[in-house]
C-alpha cells in the first residue's frame, strides 16, 4: 500500500511541476522523477491523507527545485540575482505579490494557498521566520562564493543549518501530518533544539551523499569543510563527517526521550508526542530517502549551454 501511495504522489508532483512551468523538458522531468520524492513524502507522512502526501511531495519538489535553481545554473555565485528571487517568492507568502503565469512564483503561491489558510496566524509567521531566513542564509552563501571566502568548520555547520531548508519543510509538516508545533509553558527550548538537530543530521547527511556532485560543481560541503580545516583526504574528511552525524542523530533522540518523557497533562503530552514522532519520521525519510533518491547521480549532471 505505502509503495502505491508513493507512486502516486510522484506521478502527482510531476504533473503538478509540468503545469507550474518548474520543469521543462524531457530531461528535467525524468531527473525530478529519480528524485524519488513520492517515497520522501509517504516515508514522513505515512498516515496522511492522499491529498496531503501529494502537498507534501509538492513542497518537497519545490524545495529541492528552487535549491537546484541555484546549484545546477550557477546562480549561486551571482549574489543579486539570489537576493532578487527571494525576494519575489518572499513577497508571495507576505501577500505583497501573488504568483501569475508559470514558475517559481506560480508554484509557491499555488502551494502557499493550499497551507496557510489551514493553520494559524502563528504557524504562518514562524514559516515566514523560517523561509526568511532560509533565503538570508542562501544570499550569504552567494556572497562568499562570489568573493571566494571559503567559511570555517563552525561557521558552515551554523549556515548549513539554515540552507537545508529543514526547518520550513517541518513547518509544513505541522499541516500535513496534523502535529502543530505544541504550546508549552515549558520545553519550548528542547523544542528548538530538536529542530536544529534534525535540520543537522538532515544537512550533513544530504552533504555526505551529495560531495562528489558538489565537487563536481566546486561547491563546498561539510566532506570538503572538514578535509580543508584539518588538512586531511577527502576520505578521512569523509568519515570525520559520518561520525559528526551519527552523533547529531544521538542529540536527536535524547532531545525526543527528554520531550516526551515531560511530565504534562494528557493533552497536552498527545501533542509533544505527535510533534516529536512526526520530526523522528521526518529523519528517519530522509536518511532513507538520500539513500536511494537519484538527485546527485553524475547522470544528471547540468549539461553543457
């Protein structure tokens, strides 16, 4: 059942991309397609409803996408050209622009209007907040490309933290999985905690699996953070950063054991419940998912213009 699931939230993701104008050929549409993304979305929301697998494919997609929009057409390395497009895609979900005709705009209005009406006026400014600063953190990166300011180990695990884009993709997830960030008098600090560890764990796995793609691309990663800061192999630069994770993913789940083992009353431990296992679900895809997605394979390499 969940394999079916899967396979028809992909199907969904793609036909949506093609009418929001997100793919445009044959090529861009079978590389969206080894993503895999139905599987993210079925794996992280096993129990939603069709139409929010299909919502959170959707999101996945476009995540990925706008973050591949960067990598894949070098972007990345014009800073005002970064700031521009967040810009416009910020005013969409602020409701100074709404998203016409084809693209990333489109797509994200389409997307935004099917989520924000759903959830609070809270949830909607914490996922502002968050995308906010998913975008600051994408125009740093551009700037220091540009300028060829490679960071230090610390300062990239800080950054890397806010360009996975883990934190809005866990917003949308309160939605589509029904698990509202809960409202706690105490614990809102292991709370955010928690966040960041899964945004870590999701950030440096994605960079482990992703190092010769980004190698490919001369893009830095935690693999080629680690060989430049202690002058070692990519190989050994490699296992540093398997270690740093399996570590993370430690934090992770003695941050869950502590939430859930708050002593609260029954409604409100249903909800801590509910949100730390929908986070645990969120980690535990996406380490499955970049097992096995094809999104870096050298197959899918950007062609030559």
């Amino acid at each position: 059942m969940g394999e079916v699931r899967a396979e028809k939230a992909g199907a969904a993701v793609l036909t949506w991309a093609r009418n929001a104008g997100l793919v445009g050929d044959a090529f861009e549409e079978e590389r969206l397609a080894a993503m895999r993304l139905g599987r993210l979305a079925e794996l992280t929301a096993p129990e939603a409803s069709d139409r929010d697998l299909e919502l959170t494919a959707q999101w996945a997609a476009f995540i990925c996408l706008v973050d591949d929009r960067f990598d894949r057409s070098r972007l990345d390395a014009r800073p005002e050209e970064v700031a521009s497009l967040f810009a416009r895609l910020l005013e969409v979900i602020t409701g100074g622009h709404a998203g016409r005709g084809k693209g990333f705009e489109h797509a994200l209005d389409d997307l935004w209007r099917r989520t924000a009406p759903r959830m609070s006026t809270q949830w909607q400014e914490r996922f502002i907040a968050d995308y906010r600063d998913f975008a600051l953190a994408m125009h740093e990166e551009a700037l220091g490309r540009a300028e060829r300011a490679p960071l230090g180990l610390s300062a990239y695990v800080l950054r890397r933290r806010r360009t996975i884009t883990a934190l809005p993709m866990a917003d949308i997830l309160e939605c589509t999985t029904g698990a509202p960030w809960p409202a706690l008098p105490t614990g809102g600090g292991l709370m955010r905690a928690l966040r960041r560890a899964a945004a870590d764990v999701a950030g440096w796995t994605n960079d482990l699996v992703s190092a010769e793609d980004d190698l490919r691309e001369d893009r830095d990663n935690l693999v080629t953070v680690l060989s430049r800061e202690h002058g070692c192999s990519l190989s050994s630069a490699r296992d540093q950063a398997t270690v740093m994770r399996d570590d993370r993913l430690r934090d992770f789940h003695a941050l869950a054991a502590s939430l859930t083992a708050m002593p609260l009353p029954g409604t409100e431990r249903e909800g801590v419940r509910r949100y730390v296992a929908t986070l645990g679900s969120f980690v535990a895809a996406t380490l499955h998912w970049l097992d096995v997605t094809h999104r870096f394979d050298a197959h899918w390499a950007p062609r030559p213009s």
